[in-house]
C-alpha cells in the first residue's frame, strides 16, 4: 500500500509540516509494509490553476507531472492543513483543483487540522464541504484536530496526558485509513468509477 500525506500549509519550516512527519513516523510504525510519501506545500509548487493544464504541452501541464505521477501512485492520503483565518490555505485548495479523479478518485484521505490554539474545525468542515466533487476524493469519517500544536508530538514520549491521548487517536485513526485503503482498492478496480458519461460530481 502506498499512502501520500499532503502537507496543505506553504511555510517554511511550518508546524503542518512537522506534525506530517509525525504521522509519517507513525505509520511507518504501524504499518512497515506501507510505502510513505510526504508531499510538502512550502514554497507553494504549484502556479494557479488554469486551463492550459488540460493541454498536455502547456509548461503548467509539465509543472503538475511529477506531482500528478506521485498522487496516482497513492492508496489513501492524510491531508494536513492548519487553519489560516477560519479557512484551508489557497495552496491546498489549489492542490485540490489540480487533482483529477486518476489522482485521487476513489481513494480514502484522513484529515488533519492543525491550530496553534484551540480551533481547527472549520478547514475540516471546509474540505468535507468542497474540494472533493469532481475529482471524488474520498474523506473518511474520523478526523483528527491537533490543538495546541506547540505542546504536542514532540519526540518519542508524550509530554503530558493530553498529548498521549493525541498520539493514541492518530494512531486509531490512520489505522482505519488503512483499512478504508485496502477496501476502496477493488472498487477502483472494477472499472465502475469510469463512467465517460459521468465524469463529475453533481
């Protein structure tokens, strides 16, 4: 199995991108069969969309490639976003944009927000409300909200009650992730996603 954590935040040196090695850490854990890739948005990569991507000789086209290639080679994702006033980061909704239904159709993500204080909810309502329809990104049920981010996943050892019981969800967490990956891979394959007269959501 192949899982691509998206690391939604464009800072350098960003708290998303540390918890993001967390999880990759941890599953790496769990799971030592899984193949890990972390995609890191800092720097922001990726241009706006436009439609010059369709054309397959467009340099924005050229540009996506390499990312494209790495999201199609995914069983699931685990999308980290921090919350920037209320709102997802317009480097991972472009992300977003970007991704076709050979990307990430079908296939599960789990989503992390992450908050230097108490809040975090609203990018997970955010991508559960928009970002999935044409491309059938499949959000799973379970969530994670990672309060607080300075005083949690540092190191090996938690440092106190409540950053154990952050490590333990994550843990039940991505581990659902990866069944919800092994279950979604049949129904990918049996062609039924590919439907030439339906090709996006309503």
């Amino acid at each position: 199995m192949h899982i691509v954590i998206i690391v939604g935040s464009h800072r350098s040196k960003s708290e998303s991108s540390r918890v993001g090695g967390y999880v990759a850490r941890d599953l790496a854990r769990i799971a030592p069969d899984v193949t890990v890739d972390t995609l890191d948005l800092a720097g922001n990569p990726l241009p706006l969309w436009d439609e010059s991507l369709w054309q397959g000789d467009s340099p924005l086209a050229a540009q996506w490639k390499p990312i494209r290639d790495r999201l199609r080679k995914a069983d699931g994702f685990v999308i980290v976003s921090p919350e920037w006033a209320g709102m997802v980061p317009p480097g991972l909704k472009n992300l977003l944009l970007f991704a076709g239904p050979k990307e990430v159709g079908h296939k599960p993500a789990l989503i992390v927000t992450v908050s230097a204080s108490r809040g975090g909810s609203y990018p997970v309502n955010e991508l559960r409300t928009s970002g999935y329809k044409n491309n059938r990104l499949l959000h799973i049920p379970e969530h994670v909200l990672v309060h607080d981010v300075a005083d949690v996943l540092h190191g090996e050892a938690a440092a106190s009650d409540r950053d154990a019981w952050l490590r333990q969800r994550i843990d039940f967490a991505l581990r659902i992730l990866l069944e919800y990956g092994k279950a979604l891979g049949p129904i990918r394959a049996s062609g039924l996603t590919e439907h030439a007269d339906f090709p996006y959501g309503m």
